[in-house]
C-alpha cells in the first residue's frame, strides 16, 4: 500500500476507527490508482460512529475560535501557509496519484493551496469589514457587523482535491467558524494531507475536524442540526439531495457550486490560432473533468471545417499517459476511475445514435501500466438539437462538440441552450460582441479570447441556472461564511434622556 490514511481527525488529532473485533466498522474503501490500477493506494475503514464527535468537536471548536481575534485568525493562517509550501510537492504528488492529473498540473493545484492564503487574507476578509456610518441619524453611529455563523461542512471535489475545498476552509477560518471538511473518497489521502497541514499550524482544539467516508458519512453531516452551513463542490444530482434534505432548516446556510456545460463561441474574425490553443486547454485539460471545460463550441459556418480540421491535427498529438512521466511529460492523464470510463464511453454510443458526426472518437487507451485512460473525442453536430440529450448533458470527460450557427444571435442561443450556466467565453476581435454576450449569455463566467477554464481568485466564481445556487465562491466564498448584525451607536454623552420627547406620554 502506498499510503497510510490515519483516520478521522477531531479533537485535535487523528482518531482511527476499529478494523478488527466485535466493534469492528463494517465497511472499507480501496483507492487504486486511475493511472496504473495494480497500485493499491490506500484502503480506508468507514467509521459512522464518528460522526458525533466529530461535529461536537465543531462545537466546542466554534465558541473558542468565534471569540479569537482577527490579528490571532490571520497568524494562523500564515502558519498554515508555511507549512504547505514546505509540504507542496507532496500534496502533488498525492493529488497526481489519486485523480490522475499530471504532475505539472498537480503542482500548479498544490501551489494554489500556498497562494490562496494572502488571497483570502488581502481580498477576501475586507469584504467582511464593513466601515461605520457616523452621522446616520443624529448624534448616531451606523455599524455592521459580520458574525460568523457557527460550524461549517465543507465536502470536498475530486477533481481539485485540496485548492477548491482549502478555499472554502481558509474563508470559513478568517470568518471565525470552526470546519469539519469530508473529502472526496476517491482522494482521501490528499484531503488528509490538508488537514495535517492545519493541525501543524496549531489551530485551537476543535477548529479543524475531518471525517473520511461515502455518501451515507455526509449525508448523515448535512442532516445535522448543529452545522450551520454547507459547502459542496460536485454534481448537480447530489446539489439537489443536499437542497432537499437541508430546505426546511432555516438555520443552515447551503452554498452549491455544481456542474457545467459549458459553450464557447467562435466567431468569422476571430484569431484561430488563439482559439485553437484556448479551447486545446478548455475541452481537454484534466481530461475534461473540470466544472468549467468547455464542451460545446459554437463556431461560424464560415470557419467550421478548417478549424475543426486543425483542432482534430492537434488534439491527436496530445501526449496521454502516466501522471508522473516526464518523457514525454503528459497533457492528459486517465479518468478518475471506471466508472468515470463507462459513463464517458456511454455518450459516446449515444452521440452516434442521435446522428452527431464522429470526427475523433473517445475510446479507452492502453499504456504500459493499466489504467482509466481515454482519448479525447470530437463530434460536429447539424445544428442546435433541443431534444438532444448528448448535447445537453454534462459528460465530464474531454469531449468537444462545434455545432455551426450564421449569426450571433443564434450563437447566444446555442450557447444559452442547455440548463447550465457556469461558464462560457467569445473568441472575436469584435468587442461589441462581446458586450453582447455580456448582456445576453447566462452565465457566471463569461471570458473574451480565453477559454472557459480561465478563472481568478480575486475575483467570484460561480453559476446560474443548476450550476449553483447564487453563492459564488473564489473571492466572495467568504460572503456566505457570515451574517450581519446591525447597530445604532449613540455617541456619548449626547443620549436624550429627556421622557419629554416621547408622544402619547403623560407625566402630569
């Protein structure tokens, strides 16, 4: 076994659940790599009972970390941020291992997690610090005061295993909740990488707890009254359970960032050859497992056949193969696991039956070590098809469909069709184009002459539609991280304590 899991983490250390004995927990997870499916990773006990004392340690956790000043929060955030950094190629490499990204990428997620914190710290926390109104009655001071609202769930991603998850934790921190962060089970290892970092920042007891499990760990998190919020990162079938089981507690706040399908738009006098370097990156980068890949390109009739001819060239020579390779380094690595694999290849089938042409078709790879590899796929379809389901669903592998249109109204169309709306972006060199789209295209994200997967921490990121639920993350995380609580000072010494002043009284 490659690693060692140590368990679920509160209280302040690492509690390992019973794999032997009439106690025994009575299921375990086996993590194989996605890139070579002879390593076993790591096995992993799932241990329900854990699930009480981990949120008590929230609790405790809370009322402790709630009262800390910010210059005292802030200090141990940097403590963290040193830490990380110290332990970055590690945290790659994990990252690499268990969702099968290159090693490069990995790296650039692992660097994140290092940067995220003076984001946080520089862009984040002063949207969270309100200026006081003097004057705003007479003799009368206005203050806002942004309170945090007690332990927060985090459930992690997979396919950004630490930086989509650490965004979430830092601002929960700053903000003053205490975070119980339940991974992913596919990355468990790089999950508990995070939360080591923290312990070895010497949070107070409680503020940082974890728990390792399946669906039934988290489901049983969500339903707990004590929690205050939840943050998920995921699908927008498993959204939609949290929305349902969370909607008659008023008390907890539920901050969604789903899924996506996302268009781009191509237009006649666009730069080609920056379209086709962009949209390389945007279709097929972390074999298309990103919430912002691009996956329909809506393109000029005028230009479709030359650039899906040069697209085709290129993603051909994309070099597919083990995360840690470096000759050749690797662009894609595999699928995160099978099942990822027999759903990618699914759609595949059903492009063919509903009649999209195949111009590079998505099929499993062999290598020299087993594992989920898979070429990119590329279809053309006719048009806009609204009955269609290929061109609708999010497949969450590297898959490409153009679908030509003659004028840009029927460009917004195409690219407002389906019922996401995370991100999308133009390729033109006319801007009022993109000032259209600006007005037009629902989406969260709209780029210009870059592709949907270029995103900035210092600015929100979120979606419309069921890509999420109007809590962007990225920067404006930290926004549903608390509420606020008004006051009216009055300055001292200048109260009116006059009974006069009160109508209707009579002190005769």
């Amino acid at each position: 076994m490659k690693y060692t899991l140590k368990g679920n983490y509160f209280d302040s250390d690492f509690h390992k659940p019973l794999t032997t004995g009439p106690s025994a927990v009575d299921i375990m997870i086996d993590r194989h790599c996605p890139a070579d499916t002879d390593l076993l990773l790591w096995s992993m006990p799932v241990e329900y009972r854990h699930v009480d004392p981990v949120v008590e340690s929230a609790e405790k956790g809370f009322l402790t970390w709630r009262k800390t000043p910010i210059s005292e929060r802030i200090a141990a955030l940097k403590r963290f941020q040193e830490i990380a950094l110290a332990r970055k190629e590690e945290i790659a490499m994990a990252i690499a291992l268990e969702m099968g990204k290159p090693l490069w990428e990995a790296m650039t997620e692992a660097t994140s997690v290092v940067g995220k914190v003076d984001v946080t710290i520089n862009d984040s926390l002063p949207r969270i610090q309100t200026p006081s109104i003097t004057n705003i009655m007479p003799r009368t001071t206005g203050h806002t005061v942004h309170k945090p609202l007690g332990p927060c769930l985090i459930i992690g991603p997979f396919n950004f295993p630490c930086h989509l998850a650490n965004t979430q934790i830092l601002s929960a921190l700053i903000a003053g909740n205490s975070i119980v962060f339940k991974p992913s089970e596919k990355t468990a290892y790089s999950g508990q990488l995070l939360i080591e970092c923290l312990h070895q920042a010497g949070f107070p007891d409680g503020v940082i707890n974890m728990i390792q499990g399946d669906g039934e760990v988290a489901s049983r998190l969500v339903k707990e009254k004590r929690l205050k919020a939840v943050f998920f990162t995921g699908s927008k079938e498993v959204g939609l359970k949290i929305l349902k089981s969370t909607h008659t507690d008023l008390s907890k706040m539920v901050a969604l960032e789903l899924g996506g399908k996302n268009p781009a738009i191509v237009h006649s006098d666009a730069n080609l050859e920056l379209a086709l370097t962009e949209l390389l990156k945007g279709c097929f980068l972390t074999t298309g497992q990103r919430c912002t890949s691009t996956s329909i390109v809506a393109i000029h009739e005028s230009i479709l056949h030359q650039f899906v001819e040069k697209f085709h060239t290129y993603a051909k020579k994309l070099v597919i193969g083990h995360p840690l390779e470096n000759s050749p380094e690797p662009f894609m690595g595999p699928l995160v696991d099978q099942r990822a694999v027999d759903s990618y290849l699914l759609f595949m089938g059903m492009a063919k039956r509903e009649g999209f042409e195949e111009i590079m078709r998505g099929k499993h790879l062999n290598r020299d070590k087993a594992g989920h590899y898979v070429s990119p796929s590329i279809h053309v379809a006719k048009g806009l098809d609204l009955k269609s389901h290929f061109l609708a669903s999010e497949i969450f592998g590297p898959n490409c469909t153009f679908v030509p249109y003659k004028d840009f109204d029927e460009a917004i169309a195409i690219a407002n069709s389906t019922e996401y709306g995370l991100a999308s972006c133009l390729f033109s060199e006319d801007r009022s184009l993109y000032e259209q789209c600006l007005l037009e295209v629902d989406s969260g994200l709209l780029n210009y002459n870059r592709s949907t997967c270029g995103a900035s921490a210092k600015l929100p990121f979120g979606g419309v539609k069921n890509s999420g639920n109007y809590r962007p993350a990225a920067v404006s995380t930290i926004d549903a991280c608390v509420y606020t609580m008004t006051s009216l000072e009055v300055e001292h010494g200048k109260e009116d304590s006059d009974l006069n002043t009160i109508k209707g009284l009579d002190l005769t």
